[in-house]
C-alpha cells in the first residue's frame, strides 16, 4: 500500500493569488495524479504528475492554471494559480503502486477562494 | 468520455440491515474498483476486482465483478454507523495509453432518521 500526505490541508485564499499543495508518499510509486472534486461532486482527473517531464492534463486543464511538478518518485507538487472562487474544491493527489496496480488517495486540500 | 451510472444515489440505512448498490457502463472494463470516502477525507479502497464472475469479500464487504465486465455491485451486510459515507465506483480506462482511473458518481449512505 501507499499512505499519502498532503500539505495544507485546508487553506482559504484571496482572488487573484496562488496556492502551492504538496504531496508526499511514503514509498516510491509509478504514477502520480492530481483530481479536484467540487462540493458533493465526484472526483475529476486534472493531471498524470510525471518524473522529470512536462505533467499531462486532462481536457479543461491547463499548465497555465494548475502547473504541476514532480521531481522524483514519492513526491508532487501542484499549484492553483490566479484563483477565483470557482476554483474552491478539494484537490486530491493519488498514487499508483508498482504492484498490483492499485491507486491510492491523499486526505485532500480544502481550498476556499474568497 | 466513459461514464460510470452508479445507484442509487442515496439511501438511508438502519443499523443491522443489509445495503446494496450497483454500478454499471455501457463498455469493458477489466478492473473495477469501489472506494469509500467520509466527509473530509480522501477515498479509501475498499476491494479490487481484476477478474470477471469474481466475488471478493473484505469483511462485512462483499463486491462482484459482473460477467459481462460491464458492472459491478457492492454489498454490505448488517451495517453499522460508521459505514456511512459516500461509495464510488472506479475503473481504469484505457483508452489514453496509461488507464485513468474513472469515477462513478458516488452513493451516498446516511443513517435513517
């Protein structure tokens, strides 16, 4: 298994600034993601976080808006830039195992943008 | 995209009785997941299904990968307070090259008034 961490955990935010999660895991994992999941919604992919490369993003996510990073293989960064109250959610990272091809889920960050 | 029709969307339990809930797709997966995710936390997997006609039990939990590997139900006998929450299902899609993990809608269970 993976025990993920995330960092804040909950943040409220002015419009206009940005905000940097983190993630760490607690063993090397193959990929990284990173989902947003809106108030009473389901969870929606952002992003693959890869190692050493460029993040790849879903449709209706862009580098611009949600740049990501991931500098080895149990950590990710991922930033909310120029928020708008739109931009409220829980941001999730997850990760998965090398075996069993099992994924895993971080507590979340509560993000509040006023 | 793929779309996961998980039901139902809600349903109130008694403590003791036993609760069911289904997801369902209109394509093959080979993999199907259910999570459980409590109000401010992340999902938590609760069972992984890889083969279909499989039935695997994790405790009070039992979960079944449809033969047809177009569905998937979940099963919880005799439940308790704490299972309450909210259970999605999940499969991987791999229509990209990496298969992403999809997520149904979720079913919400509460506790009946």
């Amino acid at each position: 298994s993976a025990v993920i961490s995330q960092k804040p955990s909950r943040d409220i935010c002015q419009r206009g600034t940005s905000l940097t999660i983190q993630c760490q895991v607690d063993s090397q994992v193959t990929m990284m993601f990173w989902y947003r999941q809106q108030p009473g919604q389901s969870l929606t992919l952002i992003a693959t976080a890869n190692q050493g490369s460029e993040a790849t993003y879903e449709s209706g996510f862009v580098i611009d808006k949600f740049p990501i990073s991931r500098p080895n293989l149990t950590f990710s960064t991922l930033t909310v830039s120029n928020m708008s109250p739109e931009d409220s959610s829980i941001y999730l990272c997850s990760a998965r195992t090398f075996l069993g091809n099992t994924q895993y889920f971080g507590p979340g960050t509560r993000l509040t943008v006023l | 995209g793929q779309q996961l029709n998980q039901s139902p969307q809600s349903m109130f339990i008694q403590e003791g009785e036993d609760v069911s809930m289904n997801c369902t797709s209109s394509s093959i997966f080979n993999t199907w997941l259910w999570y459980k995710q409590d109000p401010g936390e992340g999902p938590v997997l609760l069972i992984a299904l890889y083969k279909a006609g499989e039935l695997t039990s994790n405790g009070r939990l039992t979960a079944q990968f449809g033969i047809t590997r177009k569905d998937s139900f979940l099963n919880i006998s005799a439940s308790i307070p704490s299972d309450v929450g909210i259970y999605f299902c999940a499969v991987y899609d791999y229509g990209g090259s990496q298969g992403n993990l999809i997520f149904g809608k979720g079913t919400k269970l509460s506790v009946k008034p």
